[in-house]
C-alpha cells in the first residue's frame, strides 16, 4: 500500500474523555506505523506537553504544535516555527481584558501565565506540562509562537473583535475550545504545518487522512485529502470543511475505529 500521513488533533479527537490515549489508539496507531505510513500529533499545545503520548507510542511522530507555530521531527528537531512579530505580542500582552480573563503565552521552550490558575493544570495531568507565572508588563514579547486568551467566551468576543479590526490579516485568531481564544502569527495554522510537512515527506495531499474537532483544525482539514470531523466537533465546523466525513465520538475512539477500518488492520 502507499505510505500515508495519517494526522491527527489531540483533545476531542485522538485523545479520550480523560485526555489520555486509550490502549486501542496506541495499538492501531503503532499498526500503522510498522506498516509504513507516517503519523502525525497537530495541537495546539505546547510541543514539550506533546511528547507524554509520543513516547507512550514508541514509534516516529512528527509534532505540529502550538497551532501550526512550530513543527517537530520525530526526532524532536526542529523543522519549521514562526514567531508573532514583538511588536504584535506586546501589544496582545497589553490589551485590555477582564481580570477573570487568564494571558497566557506559548514560547518555544515555556509556557507563561499572568496569574495563577491550578485548574488548567487538570488539563495536563497525564504529561505533567506546567506553566511559569510571570508579570506581562516584564516581557518583551519574543519568541512568542501563540498569545491565548482563557476566559468566559462572551469575554473573548470582545477581545477577538477587537484583535480583528486593529490588526487583520498580520494575525490568525482562531478558537482551540469555546473558551480559548488562540492568536498566531498570520498564515500560522495547522494547514500550512502541514503543507509544509507533506513537502518534506513528499506526499501528495491525496495521500494524507486528517482527524479534528475544532475550529483550529479548520485548515488542516481542508487540506487533506480524506478530511475526518468528530461527532462532537464544534457545530461550525462541518459546515467550513464540506468535504470532511463525519465520523463518531473521541470518548468512544472513534479514530482508531475508523482507521483499522481504512486500512484493514
């Protein structure tokens, strides 16, 4: 069979309903994997709070990371990033929000926080990633792979319309859940990660299979050439990927299913 990318979003999507990989994604993906095909993580976590399931899995995975800012080699080099120009994040550092509204900053080796929020950490339980407490007015905006925004989402829309309208295409605001409001640089997404990984891997999109359930992965799944959307995908997000199949529910492992059933594992 001809090598594949098989690519895949992580929360609401690869991972279960305790954000862990269940033991039938890791036997199928590892399947997959002595077979030939090439695997891919796409999250919009920090590269360093991917790693947990990479080596749970034991075999090659190339990491897009931080929604499209950063892209890994399965042997942790690093093969592409992009940056917020400094300006644009000290900016997004210094803009007005409610104080119930967490800044967080996404660096390629850290992850900043403004204040304390122990109930993110839950988030991360199964890979012990955590963040640094800092005090937005002392950084200098460099190296910032992502600005997220953690709040109520009626907060956020103020927040996104005005991002929108004072900076337009210079940034790419998109939503990782209903309360995470995600700001890369312009044209950083998980579809250019990928466009850029199926380059270097030298297979055509045709050949690519791309699992998501959010409106980050709205790039990537268009770029594919088999688009996947969860059944408990944001409601927008079918109706910006046309083409994607519908398929079941990450709770109930539904990409392992369908996968085995893809390629007749």
């Amino acid at each position: 069979m001809t090598p594949h990318l098989i690519v895949s979003d992580l929360d609401g999507t690869l991972l279960d309903a305790n954000h862990d990989l269940h033991p039938e994604t890791i036997e199928t993906l590892r399947l997959l994997a002595e077979r030939g095909h090439h695997l891919a993580f796409a999250s919009g976590r920090h590269f360093r709070d991917m790693l947990a399931f990479r080596e749970r899995l034991g075999v090659p995975i190339h990491v897009i990371s931080t929604n499209g800012a950063y892209l890994h080699g399965p042997g942790d080099e690093l093969l592409a990033s992009r940056h917020l120009e400094a300006e644009l994040a000290r900016e997004l550092i210094a803009l007005e929000r409610h104080d119930s509204v967490r800044l967080n900053l996404y660096l390629e080796d850290e992850w900043l926080i403004d204040a304390p929020a122990p109930r993110l950490l839950a988030y991360h339980a199964h890979t012990g990633f955590g963040y640094r407490v800092v005090e937005p007015a002392s950084l200098d905006g460099e190296g910032v792979g992502k600005v997220l925004y953690i709040g109520e989402p009626e907060r956020l829309a103020g927040l996104e319309a005005t991002i929108r309208v004072s900076h337009g295409e210079r940034l790419h605001v998109t939503y990782s859940t209903v309360n995470s409001l995600e700001i890369m640089a312009g044209g950083v997404n998980k579809g250019t990660a990928l466009e850029a990984l199926l380059a270097a891997l030298g297979i055509a999109r045709e050949h690519c299979l791309a699992f998501g359930d959010n409106l980050n992965d709205t790039e990537m799944l268009a770029l594919a050439g088999e688009a996947h959307v969860m059944a408990n995908a944001h409601p927008e997000l079918a109706g910006r990927v046309p083409a994607a199949r519908r398929i079941g529910h990450h709770a109930e492992t539904a990409v392992a299913r369908h996968l085995r059933e893809w390629f007749s594992l």
